[in-house]
C-alpha cells in the first residue's frame, strides 16, 4: 500500500520501484544526504491536508537521515585518519634510510668485519635445519646444519671464511634454506639483513630500496639495526 511519502515522490515524478531497480543495476546508493533532505522537504510541503505525514514515520524518517548524516561523517573521519596513518609510516619509513634492517630475502651483502648474519623464521618444529651460502655464480661457500629446532625464529652467523680457510669477499652472497620435520618439509623463510638506501610509496604504503633484493614493504621488516 502506497503512503503519503510515496505519493510525494510519484508528485515529483520519481518511481521507487525504478529507482530500486535502476540502483541495483548500478550497485549505487538509493539516495545522498542532500538527496534525503530535498525529498523530506518536498514531502512537507506537498502532503495532502487531509491526510498528513503520520508523526511516526516522520520521525522513522528523520531518523534515517540522521542515520545517514551520521555514516557520511564516519567515512569522511575514517578515510581522514587512514591519510594521516599513510602520512605517518611514510615519515617513520624515511628514518630507516642508511640503517640495516631484517627482512624476507635470499640476497646478503658482507659485514665490514666479513661474513653474514641472517635468521630462519619456520612455520613448524624441524627435526633438521640446514643453511647454504653461494656467491654471485653460484658456488657453495659455506654450509651449516643447525640441526633440531623449535618453530619461530632461528638465527645463524657465517664469519665470511671458505671450508678452505680463505676470505669469501663482500658478496653479494646467495642464502638458501632447507628444514624437515623427519621426511615431511617444514616451511621456512629466510631473513636478511640489508642496508636501506632509499624509502618509495607503492600504492599509498612505503616500501624500502634494499640492494639485491629489491623493494619490500616496510610492514614486512622484522627487526631494525
């Protein structure tokens, strides 16, 4: 049954089973704010005298409008507060600029005291956890078998010696990581640490420039050196 608020908007020449066809094809809004207040206005004025606007569905619609008033405000605030917390990771990502800091990758550069330093990060418990570092052509360097470990984080240090004794440069080293839980295999990622040479924005998030490795978010840093 039609009530006087849809007889007001048949007056204005608007259907509501159109509109609501036609906004479900659009996947659009029924109507804005300023859309709401210009029918509630033109409702008032419109009303046929012997049949006015019942108290209580004129307050069920002002309390839609408020409603309505109220959820445009909150996106407003809510995309307000999520600018400045974009605007702030970017600010804090800068002062990672010149630093070293801990994140996914299988690409290190040496120490100036030589060698590496590096973590395992396993998604399970590992009955064996084994660590190989190649240089640039792809030549074993070092080895080390770090054998039962819990999961979480796992740290290792290579003194940047050969098996043989000699110095294996500045790299850049390749690290590759194997873990098993007896003959099921264990996920496991490795961490770096590399220096931060520059900060960008990818998508509104900032990202570090890190050597050998590339770009990377900064959510992703697990530990700042």
């Amino acid at each position: 049954m039609a009530t006087s608020f849809d007889r007001t908007l048949g007056n204005l020449g608007i259907s509501t089973a159109n509109t609501a066809a036609k906004n479900a094809a659009t996947k659009s809004p029924t109507m804005g704010q300023a859309d709401f207040l210009k029918l509630m206005t033109a409702q008032m004025k419109n009303q046929d005298p012997f049949d006015p606007v019942d108290n209580t569905q004129m307050v069920a619609q002002m309390a839609q409008f408020s409603s309505l008033a109220g959820i445009t405000e909150m996106g407003s605030t809510l995309k307000a507060i999520a600018d400045k917390l974009g605007a702030t990771s970017m600010q804090d990502a800068v002062s990672y600029v010149g630093r070293t800091v801990l994140t996914p990758g299988n690409v290190a550069y040496g120490r100036a005291s030589g060698g590496i330093a590096g973590a395992i990060e396993l998604g399970a418990d590992a009955s064996n956890v084994t660590v190989a570092i190649s240089d640039a052509n792809g030549q074993l360097l070092h080895s080390a078998d770090l054998g039962a470990q819990k999961a979480g984080s796992v740290s290792y240090d290579w003194d940047g010696k050969t098996a043989a004794g000699a110095d294996a440069g500045a790299g850049p080293f390749t690290v590759s990581i194997s873990a098993n839980d007896g003959s099921r295999s264990v996920a496991a990622t490795s961490l770096v640490w590399a220096p931060v040479t520059s900060v960008s924005t990818t998508s509104g998030a900032a990202a570090l420039t890190l050597p050998g490795i590339g770009e990377v978010p900064a959510t992703a840093v697990r530990q700042i050196g």
